[in-house]
C-alpha cells in the first residue's frame, strides 16, 4: 500500500484531534543533537491535552526505549518506556522471526540493540568466534573498528545482515554527521552483502509503532523526506513534515512523488492547528495570500502572508508538474523566508 500526496492537504479540525496517535521521529523533530527543540514540549503536552496519543518512534538504535523516555521527561515531555518504538525493537522482531529462540545475534551497536534482542528471547554477542547466526548493526557513537572486524568475519562465514536503519546522516547543531546508513557500508563493502533494514522507510519500523501503540488514525510526523516520510507513505500513513531538522523548504518543493508529505509545518506547533487547503484553477495553485504556478520550470511565487501558507501553495504548484528547476525552488524558498 502507498500514498503519495499531489498537493499538501488541508485539515479543517487540528491534526490532534483529526489523529488517534501521533508516531513522532526523534531526532530533528523532538530535539536536536541532546537539546529540545524551541517549542516542542510546549506542543506536544496540548497535543495530548487534546486526546492524542504520543508515541515516539526513532530510527537511532543506541538508547534504550527508557533512556529516551527519561530524556524525554527532563525536556518536560510526559513520556514512559511504552510510548518508544525503535529501529532496534523492529530489527529484533525481523531476526526473531527468522531465528530460532536462544539463537546468537552480534551485536554492532550499543545498548539499545542488545535490549531489544533479549526481549525478543535471543541472545547478543559480540565476537565472530561465536558463531552468531546473525550480525545486527545500528548506530553508536562508540563503533570501533574491531567491531565491525568482527561483524564483517560473520557475515562473510554466512550470517544473516539486519541493519537497523540505513539514515547515511544524523541531525546535529554542528550539521550533519555519519549516520548508521554510512558505517553500514563497511561491512556490506567488504563482504558483498546488503542488510536488510528494519527501520524507516522501510515498512517494519512503521508497522511495530502501529502493533505496539494500537492506533487506528496515526500520523507519522517526522523532518525527514527520505525516512519519516517516504517510510509513512509506503505503508500508507498520513503524515507532517516539520522544517526544524533536516528538510527545509526547497527540498520540500523539490520532493519527489514518494517523498511528499500530507501537511507541512513549521514545527510539532502545527499538531494544534488546522491546515488551509490548497486550491488550483488554470494552473495557479493558492494558498492564504499566495500563489504559485510554473513557466516552464520555473516556478514563481507572488502575493504575501503566512510564509507556511506560501511553501504549501509553492508545493502543489511543483507537484502537479513533471519537474521543477532547483534554482527556482530555492529561490521561492528565499521568498519565503524574507515573509517571516
């Protein structure tokens, strides 16, 4: 099942009360590089205060689902160990059922992953003189290189490959740093072998945060294109695109089909409100006080207002048309940025 959108959609009631659940991404959405974003606490407790279910779904497998509660909780955000969902969590349910119970799984990774897999009634290892059947890699600021000798030895003796997640970069205040997606190419290059991949955009990290939290309406609501939101999209969730972490507003003009999100927002601010819909006639498509069409491939953005009103109506203006110039979505970008 996939959903793509055409245009960002609008929502006459507030997301938090149109959703069951909120399944938020962590990094660059919540908080960034340790620190809570501006604002997202504030949000997220009237976005409960509304009735809506929060459950926090993260693709970094280095912290426990009780570390990121308590991180959560110091930030003032009402969380328990129930309300995470990990990529770890999802990749120990893709090995368990391929393994045998008690089977050995080496662990390339911190904690997290070694948590979730005696949950799973399997057992962590760390050397390839162990014989694991399976290597399971995830991010951890701490890999070190016999590690990953050692993970590379299993998979070349013929170990199943699960990574926890493919993100080649993480969000941080510096910018943006290797992520998991990056250190799994050692292993994969020096063996031939692709893992395969629990956490998002792949479908078993989505489908765990439905089983574990029972929604029935969720919305994924993440900063990322190529993760939250094309991972939402595969299993045909709604979601939100936040501009606080990775994507900004030319890389959601430029989106391609399965990368687009249902809404956009400027942070977890808009699970409070409702979206304006976007209206198209004779290829001008408007927003608020804007409007956007293209000439050629260029696109052109006039009016004023709401600059979030501008980058929605810039976007149905670019994903009704077979392309847009990158120049151009930047530019409307920059627009867009001189109205806030």
């Amino acid at each position: 099942m996939t959903s793509t959108a055409q245009a960002p959609h609008g929502s006459a009631e507030p997301l938090d009360t149109a959703y069951d659940v909120a399944l938020l991404d962590l990094d660059g959405t919540v908080y960034l590089a340790g620190a809570a974003i501006a604002g997202a606490a504030e949000a997220l407790r009237k976005a409960a205060a509304a009735g809506m279910r929060l459950a926090y779904v993260t693709n970094n497998a280095s912290r426990t689902p009780a570390a990121i509660a308590a991180l959560l909780v110091g930030f003032g955000v009402s969380a328990t160990p129930q309300d995470v969902v990990t990529s770890a969590q999802a990749a120990a349910r893709m090995l368990a059922d391929r393994l045998p119970a008690g089977a050995p799984v080496l662990v390339v990774g911190g904690s997290g992953l070694r948590m979730a897999l005696r949950e799973r009634g399997l057992r962590p290892v760390s050397t390839a003189a162990e014989r694991p059947q399976a290597v399971v890699q995830g991010y951890a600021p701490g890999i070190s290189y016999s590690l990953l000798e050692e993970g590379g030895l299993a998979v070349a003796a013929g170990a199943l490959f699960v990574a926890s997640n493919a993100d080649l970069t993480l969000p941080t205040r510096r910018g943006s740093q290797p992520g998991n997606g990056a250190f799994i190419q050692v292993i994969a290059a020096a063996t031939g072998v692709r893992p395969l991949v629990a956490g998002k955009p792949q479908p078993p990290l989505q489908k765990e945060s439905v089983l574990r939290t029972g929604a029935k309406h969720p919305l994924m609501v993440g900063d990322r294109l190529d993760t939250d939101i094309e991972g939402a999209n595969r299993v045909g969730l709604d979601s939100l695109l936040v501009l606080t972490g990775v994507t900004g507003p030319a890389q959601a003009i430029l989106a391609p089909p399965e990368q687009r999100p249902t809404y956009l927002a400027e942070d977890l601010a808009g699970l409070l409100e409702p979206h304006p819909a976007v209206t198209s006639q004779d290829g001008t498509h408007r927003c608020g006080g804007w409007a956007a069409r293209l000439d050629g491939d260029r696109l052109e953005l006039t009016g004023g207002g709401e600059h979030m009103d501008g980058l929605r109506a810039a976007c149905a203006a670019a994903w009704a048309a077979h392309g847009v110039s990158a120049e151009s979505a930047r530019s409307a970008a920059e627009r867009l940025a001189d109205a806030r």
